[in-house]
C-alpha cells in the first residue's frame, strides 16, 4: 500500500470484479475503503478456489485494503446506516442498475443532498441516453457487444471471448482514473458534488477501437474500419521447430536487419519496402515471410538471434510460466506484503510504483462484515443504531 491517497474516504458499494478492482486501486493508494456487502456478503466470496481463511481468490485479489461492514439494505435500519455512511465519506462507488440504486434511495441526486461534496461514481454496464441504458452486463456480454468477442471475424475466425475477465478490468482502469481526476479537481478547488459515469460497454468499445478506428477517422466507410495489420493471416504467435515465440519486427530498419541476416536483399532493397505506407499496407507479406522461417530455428536460437538483432520479441508463456518468470520475481510482483495471515503466498501487487515512497504493508480482503461496528461509530452512529443493524438478519 501506498499511502499517497492517505484520508481519503471510499464508500465501494460493488460487488464482483469491474467495481471492487477500482476501490482496491484506491486502496492500494492509501484511501480508507469501507465496503458495504449485503448480508450474504459479495457473491466473489464463494468463487472457486477458496483459501484457507474461506475466502474466494477472486474476492482477495479485488478486494486488499479495504474494511468490510454488512448492512441489508432491504431494512429501514440497513438504509439508515448507510445514510449516516454517505456523508463520512468523499467518494461513494456503486456498480448497481440505475433503477435498483434509485429504488434504495442512494441515487446521486439523494446522495448529493446527503453530502454536498460527494464525489459520485455510478460504475454502469452500458451509458444514459442510450436505448441500451439500464440492461444487466457481465463481462462476456460486453466482450460481445463491444466488438472484441468480434475481432477474429476480420480474418475469416469464428469470434470468441478473450480468455480473461477483460471488459470487468477495462472499465475498471476507465473508471479509476474518472475517480481521480475528480479528486484532483477537489484538490484544486472545485466545489459542490461531482457525479462520474464509467459505462463498460463505453469503456470496451473505446478500448476495442481505437487503432480499429483507422480509416474511418477520415470520414470512410463502416466496412474501412479496423487496422490491417492486427488481420494479417500470419500475424500470430509463430511457431518454431520446438515451441512458440512473439517477435515483432515493426520499424524499416528492425525488418531490414532480420531480411539481410536472412539473405533476403532483394525484399529489403525493394522500391515498396522503403516506402513506408506501401510496407505497411503489405505487411501480411512480411509476416507470411517470417512464418515460413521460424519453424527453421529452436526457440532458444530465435531468442538469441532477436536478441542480437534488438528485435522486439517474447517467449510465448502460459499461466503457469508467468510464476516463475525471471523478471517478475526479481521485480516483486507476487509478493504477499503482509497477507500471508490471510493465506495469501502470492498477490499481484499494484504495476504502477512509486518509488522513493515508503508502502506499508497491504491489508487482506476482510472477513464479512469484520469493521461494521467500528465503521459505523466512526460516522456516528448511536449505539442504539449499530445494534439495529449488527441486530438485523
């Protein structure tokens, strides 16, 4: 942890991955984040696999840094706390639907009147004005709607859905730096509440598009859109005579280097390949080309080659390559920092360092329902009010 946001106030009313990822950034920062669970708590919980402290990998690793306090919002006595919670606090985070946050009174035109300073984040699926505007969105549905579950029809594939939780993380980055700069305008003077809206299926699409734009920057046609490039057939890892590597060779002089090693002059003396926009519009050439030669080589040759070229290239890894890689364990990035008590022998720290700031050790994800009494007599709760709710089914 890192205490640079140190006293600010976070109310993370979220639940899964796109809205706790952003109160752990902010916990991760320094800022005091109390999360509001329902009194099953946040259904990441329970996600398979669980750790030894019964909770879920996916609730630990969103969810560091932050105090846990259980109310139900479905009683006077949940919506009482929470009213006493909005005005504690400065930035209040929600991923509901709009309907269903308005529904419990905590909309931002009823927060703001609680607290005329808040800063609002309504983490949404997909923006207002749209006729899409209040639909449910999980991450697959995004990855489809946003065109990136589309991407491999460009080249004649089926689509698919990225292998990860991409869209949740995406919009969550979106949403992160939304909170931000909201915080910095307060610091710099701005008065009154401050509503943000990070909409995920926005947030992916302007993700998705921005090389894809290409052409249609300038007025073409739909059918124009994307970057030819990414749909070259052999843009692909490619395949050596033992394994898999990423190589890019991407500037004039980079492929040039790799032709001459190879004896191809007459590629790289060619009238189209020392003009820039005619190389990059037969690209696919270029790779075809070097689909043909990889396979030629072991891995650990290409490695050695590409590195003595200054070629940009990678090992293809797979999930468990990246726990022993080299760099990673030399630059700290599984390391627990203080969540060992909880369990945890690896955390993915935050990439984003600071150095020359002293951290302090991270927090594990709570325990439900763990600060719900502190929590509640910090933003002045009677004791009357805090047995209503600890009291409540």
């Amino acid at each position: 942890m890192t205490p640079l946001l140190t006293g600010l106030r976070v109310l993370d009313l979220t639940s899964v991955i796109y809205g706790p990822l952003i109160g752990q950034i902010l916990g991760d920062l320094g800022a005091d984040v109390v999360k509001v669970e329902p009194p099953e708590g946040d259904i990441a919980r329970g996600v398979h696999p669980v750790g030894p402290a019964g909770i879920g990998a996916m609730y630990a690793n969103n969810n560091r840094n932050k105090r846990s306090v259980r109310l139900d919002l479905k009683t006077a006595a949940g919506r009482a706390a929470l009213a006493r919670l909005v005005p504690w606090c400065e930035v209040l985070v929600h991923n509901m639907r709009p309907e269903a946050i308005a529904r419990l009174g905590f909309d931002f035109a009823a927060c703001s009147a609680m607290n005329p300073r808040v800063i609002y984040l309504a983490a949404v699926g997909f923006g207002r004005g749209g006729p899409e505007a209040g639909r449910p969105a999980f991450d697959d549905v995004i990855q489809a709607a946003s065109g990136l579950a589309g991407l491999p029809l460009a080249r004649g594939d089926a689509p698919g859905y990225v292998n990860g939780v991409m869209a949740d993380k995406v919009a969550a980055l979106t949403a992160t730096y939304g909170v931000l700069a909201a915080v910095a305008a307060r610091a710099r003077g701005r008065d009154g509440p401050i509503e943000v809206e990070a909409a995920m299926f926005e947030s992916v699409a302007a993700f998705v598009l921005n090389e894809h734009l290409a052409a249609c920057s300038f007025g073409a046609p739909p059918e124009q859109v994307g970057y030819h490039r990414m749909f070259a057939p052999d843009r692909r890892p490619f395949r050596t005579a033992d394994g898999w590597i990423g190589a890019l060779p991407y500037t004039e002089a980079q492929w040039r280097r790799l032709l001459l090693h190879f004896g191809r002059a007459d590629i790289a003396d060619s009238g189209w390949f020392r003009d820039a926009t005619e190389r990059s519009r037969r690209v696919a050439e270029l790779y075809a080309w070097l689909a043909e030669v990889m396979p030629r080589h072991a891995t650990a040759e290409w490695l050695a080659l590409l590195g003595r070229l200054d070629i940009p290239h990678a090992r293809v890894n797979a999930l468990p390559d990246l726990l022993t890689d080299p760099h990673l364990a030399a630059v700290g990035f599984f390391d627990p920092n203080g969540l060992e008590a909880a369990g945890q022998a690896r955390a993915i720290r935050q990439p984003v360092l600071f150095p020359g700031l002293d951290a302090r050790p991270d927090r594990p994800a709570p325990a439900l329902g763990a600060d719900t009494e502190a929590v509640l007599r910090e933003a002045g709760c009677s004791p009357e009010e805090i047995a209503a709710v600890i009291g409540a089914p």
